[in-house]
C-alpha cells in the first residue's frame, strides 16, 4: 500500500522521474508479480497522469492478474491522452460503470466518428450488453456532454427526459454549457424554469 501510495504522491506532481524510480523498486521487490494488481494499477494511473501512454500501456499489457479496477485505469488513461479507439477497443464484460464512465467521456472528447461510437456504447448499456452495467447518471452526463460538443443541444434535453433517475448538479450543468457554447437561450431557460423555478 506504501508504494500504492507514493505511486499517487508521484502522480499527483506530475514526477515521471519519481515515479520511474518507484516502478523500478517495485519490479525489483517483486511487487509487479503479486496477486493483488494494486500497484501495477497505480502504475498505470500514474504513468498516464504523467503524460506517459506508452508505459502505462507496457505495465497494463504485463499485468499478471487484471481486476476490473485494471481495465478501469487503463480505459481513463486512453481517454485522458485522446485515445477513444484504444479506450473502446478494451470494453468487455465484467466492467464496472467507472469503466464505462472513462469510455463515454473519451468518446465525448473525440471527433465526430469517436462521437457515434460513444452513441452505440450508451445504447449498448442501455440494453444490458455489458454484464449488465446500466447507464447511471455520470454515464448520462458523458452523453449530454458529448452531444452539446456536437451541438446538438435538444437532443442533449430529451435524453435527460429519458432518465430514470434524477439529474443532478453535473449533468444540468453539461446541458446549460452546451446552451451556451451554441446560444441556445430557449432551452437554457426552459431547463432553469425546471431546476430553479424561474428562468434566466
């Protein structure tokens, strides 16, 4: 857990140096061979904060044992370096809705391709095609993100009229980005008329 630990530490500052020093340690006190994926999934979440896809995927292609937290770590890393088709390309079954939460936002982050891509995984999910994972709320906010990118902002406003659940601050807040980046005061207001009780 001490590595774990620094390995985050390392992350958190941005330190390929540092954390370079700590992969090589843990390789040598035969920490990457345990069956707990611990610290080769720290690596991996390290590797990526700190700009370094290739390793991160090296560590996570040299896993002995993957949880879901693994696949988890590694689906976040080829988001957050604009890598959507890796992060699709590693979707299975046995994945946790976090997994599915960094697909759908690298999905969101990508072009227009990426885009529809990230469409067939929401109706996937919706479906139970993913060991039954079913959209939540974060999942729902990843598809009203990367609609409003696409501009399509009323489209955005009927999807969260689908929800089961109620939508909270984040996803609201995703929708009224989206109204402004395309001037959409008419569903700005509507949306604030529902949330707030008045419009803007």
């Amino acid at each position: 857990r001490s590595f774990a630990s620094a390995l985050h530490h390392a992350a958190a500052l941005s330190s390929l140096r540092v954390g370079r020093l700590l992969h090589a340690a843990a390789f040598a006190s035969g920490l990457l061979l345990d069956p707990d994926p611990l610290v080769p999934n720290s690596l991996v979440a390290m590797y990526s904060k700190c700009g370094d896809l290739a390793s991160a995927r090296c560590v996570f292609d040299r896993m002995s044992r993957r949880s879901v937290a693994s696949w988890t770590a590694m689906i976040a890393a080829c988001g957050a370096h604009g890598q959507a088709p890796d992060a699709v390309a590693l979707l299975g079954a046995g994945l946790d809705g976090a997994a599915m939460t960094a697909v759908l936002a690298a999905c969101a982050r990508g072009d227009a391709a990426e885009a529809e891509v990230g469409r067939r995984v929401f109706e996937m999910m919706r479906e139970g095609r993913f060991g039954g994972v079913r959209p939540g709320v974060e999942h729902y906010t990843c598809m009203v993100d990367m609609l409003g990118r696409a501009g399509q902002v009323e489209e955005a406003e009927a999807l969260i009229g689908e929800m089961d659940g109620e939508p909270d601050d984040a996803l609201w807040a995703a929708l009224l980005g989206a109204c402004r980046a395309h001037g959409r005061l008419d569903v700005a207001e509507r949306v604030a008329d529902l949330v707030y009780g008045h419009t803007v």
